[in-house]
C-alpha cells in the first residue's frame, strides 16, 4: 500500500515537472530546462516516450530471461513470469509507438515514415503479437510454455540483427544526436534528473504491475488445480 | 558416432524426399501457388512501367509467401500421419532436425531457382545488372530462408492453427534476412560491383550460421513435447 502511495506521488511530480517546467535559452533557476535546438517544447517527450521505450525493451527482456529459465528447470512459475512480462510489454510497446508517432508528426511531419527505430518497435510489437498468438493456439499447459519460450528465444535472437542491418537500409533520424552531442549530453542537471527519475518512475511501475500479474496468475493455477 | 550421425540424417532426408517425390504435394502446390501469384503481378502491373528497384521487393515476396506455404508440410505432415512416435523411437532429435532443415533447403532451392528464372522471364523491366551479386544473393538467401523456416514449422506443427499461424511466427524472425536480401537485390539491378554487397552477405551468412545453430539447441525442447 505505501509503494502503491510513493509510486503515485513520484509518477505525479515527474509528469508536472516534465510539462509544466518552462524551457529558457539560458537557465539559471532550478526549474528551467535548457533549450535544445530543433527540438523546443518537443523535447518534453523524452520524459514519458525513452522510458516507455526502455519499460518495453526491459519487459521483453525479463521475459526471455524467464523463458531461458523454464526450458532449463521447467518450473511453472517461470512460464507465468515469462508471459506476464510479456502481456506487460505489449502494452508498454503500444504506447511508445503511440507517444512516438505523435511526437514524429510534430517533428518530422508525419506520423509514421519508417525511421530505424520505428521499425525496430514495429519489429518488437510483431514478435510480442506473434508470441501472444502461438500462446492461444496451443492447448496444454506444458506443451504452450515450452513452444512460446523456444519461440521467445528464437526471436530474441533474431531482433539482435537488425542492430547491425538498420543502419546499412536507412539513415536515422531519431533525434538522440540532438541529445547527446559529441559524447556530451546537452540536458542540464534539472532535465536529467527529471528524465533518470522519469526512468526510475516507470521501471518501478513496471514492476509493481508485473508482481500483480504473477500474482493473478499463480491464484489462477491454483485454482484450476484444485478444480481438477 | 559421426559417421553414423551423417548416415541417419542422409537416411531421414531420403525419407522426405521420397515421400515428397511419391505425393508431390508440395511441389504441385507450389509451382501453381508461383504461377498464380506471378500472373496476379503481371495482370496489376499491366502497361505501366515499374523500377527495378520495387520488382526487387516483389521478388521476395513471392519467394517468402510460396515458403511460407510449401515449407510448413516437413513436421506438419509427420503429425497428420502419426508417425511423429516412430521417428521418436527410430532417430535422435539432432539427427530429424537437420534431415529436415536438407530437405527443406533443397525443396526451396529447387523452386527458388523455379521463380527467379520465371521472374526474369515474363516480368518486362526486371534486368539484373551484376548476375554475380544477384545468385549469391539467391542461394544465400534460399539457405537462410529454410534455416529460420524450418524451427518455425516445428513449432506450429505442435499448434491447432498451422496454416494461418505458420507466416505469423515467421515474419519477425525473417524480416532481417528480407530487407537485407531486398537491398542486396537491389544493388544487384543498379549494377553496383561485388565489393558493395560484402557487407550483406555477411548479414546473410551469420543469420543463417546462428539461426541453425540455435535450432539445432532449441529443436530438441520442442520435438520432444
């Protein structure tokens, strides 16, 4: 209950600081957000949109991590943790790509033109939409967690190449060049506080609401056991 | 022990072969499923000019959705006929997955070969400007295709909708492999020297090098279920 009350006041001052703090030429106090050039009132995205980029990435993740786990001991917990984080990031995915497009129709005039990192998130929300699609389609328990956990991998191991075939198909315009200049990150220390506690936030609600699902699902189990 | 590993692979890929060569299901099926796509390209292209450039894509798309209908049978048609607790007893679970991952570079080999040829043939505007690029680019891209085609075809064999599901679990996987074949296909059709296209065939090699050898590890886990 305390978490639950510490994550809603955290969350609540990172989105009113992220919106309400104005962006200046040259900040001096506290509260002021140093303008990046190109970007202006746009760059307030990199609060909510990188960490729900980073939620996703992490959740896919944790999720092949647990499916590693279950082919090596076959524990059931490991299945339920493995799609939950799963059920997790297809959701964390859907409103990065959201938040993204709309941002990308502001900066770069339409919502969607296949940018590297747009395909790559379009990539991730394939392979989470497939995943959920071998899931419903098996039927015992066993046999569904071990095909979607082979198939986890499989794709895990797969979405690793397109670190090295984006670059040779389009160029990119993903504006981290605009953040980080030459090694250097043009964020004053307002801004980067805002963005790690922002990271910190959302990593945190990500793993409240992935205790709640291995939950629900653990009670679930156990109830259809004993109704067998 | 390695010898008579290579001998029980050759022994299953035999099996394959002859029961393919027996019903011809696949390869009927899949000489109509080329020519009906290609005609249905043809009628929509009409008199209009295209680039090259996007027959290029076309090209693979072809390619990707007649494997996607041919490819799925190897496990598939093993689970249909019972035999699956035969293959158990008879052959360990490295030596079937690799008698089918033959079976199945050989089956999309021979129609690769089949669609290329009839592409360059009946498509007006699709000239190959370096042949070098563009049969290195087919053959590695035939051996990556059936690399990544085969595991998936052992997954959703073991699911209740094969043939719906069978392009759905393949898409992400294979997307890499497609956009790098289609960018080296298209080098191909600008003309550009060999030297240009290393970089993709690299791409291709690896994928297909740890895509085998991660199915080789994962074949196990599912064909045992």
């Amino acid at each position: 209950m305390l978490f639950k009350l510490i994550l809603f006041l955290w969350l609540s001052l990172v989105i009113v600081a992220g919106i309400s703090f104005p962006i200046t030429m040259n900040p001096i106090h506290w509260n002021e957000l140093p303008m990046i050039p190109g970007l202006e009132d746009k760059a307030r995205i990199i609060f909510f949109h990188a960490p729900l980029a980073w939620v996703t990435t992490l959740a896919f993740l944790v999720s092949l991590f647990h499916a590693v786990r279950y082919l090596g001991k076959k524990n059931f917990n490991d299945d339920i943790r493995s799609s939950a984080s799963a059920g997790l990031g297809i959701m964390f995915c859907i409103l990065a790509t959201v938040t993204g497009s709309f941002w990308a129709k502001f900066n770069w005039g339409s919502f969607w033109n296949w940018d590297p990192r747009e395909t790559s998130i379009f990539v991730l929300l394939l392979i989470y939409g497939a995943y959920f699609a071998l899931r419903s389609s098996v039927e015992g328990e066993e046999k569904r967690a071990t095909l979607s956990a082979v198939y986890a991998v499989i794709a895990g191991v797969t979405a690793l190449f397109f670190i090295f075939v984006m670059p040779r198909i389009v160029e990119g315009l993903h504006p981290n060049e605009a953040i980080i200049v030459r090694g250097r990150i043009s964020m004053n220390s307002t801004m980067l506080i805002i963005f790690l506690c922002s990271l910190v936030g959302y990593t945190a609600l990500y793993m409240w609401l992935l205790r709640l699902r291995v939950r629900i699902a653990q009670l679930e189990f156990q109830l259809l056991e004993k109704g067998n | 022990m390695i010898r008579s590993t290579i001998a029980s692979i050759l022994v299953i890929f035999k099996k394959d072969l002859h029961s393919e060569l027996r019903t011809r299901y696949a390869l009927n099926a899949l000489l109509m499923f080329v020519i009906t796509t290609l005609s249905i390209i043809l009628f929509s292209i009409g008199n209009e000019s295209v680039s090259p450039e996007l027959l290029a894509g076309i090209l693979w798309v072809i390619v990707f959705f007649s494997s996607m209908s041919g490819l799925s049978r190897t496990f598939i048609s093993e689970e249909e006929k019972g035999t699956v607790l035969t293959l158990h007893l008879l052959a360990r679970p490295l030596t079937i997955y690799y008698g089918k991952l033959i079976f199945n570079t050989i089956l999309l080999f021979s129609f690769n070969i089949f669609t290329v040829a009839l592409f360059l043939i009946v498509v007006p505007g699709f000239t190959v400007a370096n042949y070098g690029i563009f049969t290195i680019t087919i053959i590695l891209g035939t051996l990556g295709l059936a690399s990544a085609s085969t595991i998936i075809a052992a997954i959703i064999a073991k699911a209740n909708t094969k043939g719906t599901l069978y392009p759905v679990l393949s898409f992400p996987i294979l997307l890499p492999l497609l956009l790098t074949l289609i960018n080296a296909t298209k080098l191909s059709v600008d003309g550009a020297v060999l030297a240009d296209a290393i970089g993709e065939f690299r791409i291709m090699i690896s994928y297909m090098v740890v895509l085998t050898v991660i199915s080789s590890f994962l074949f196990e886990y599912i064909w045992k279920e």
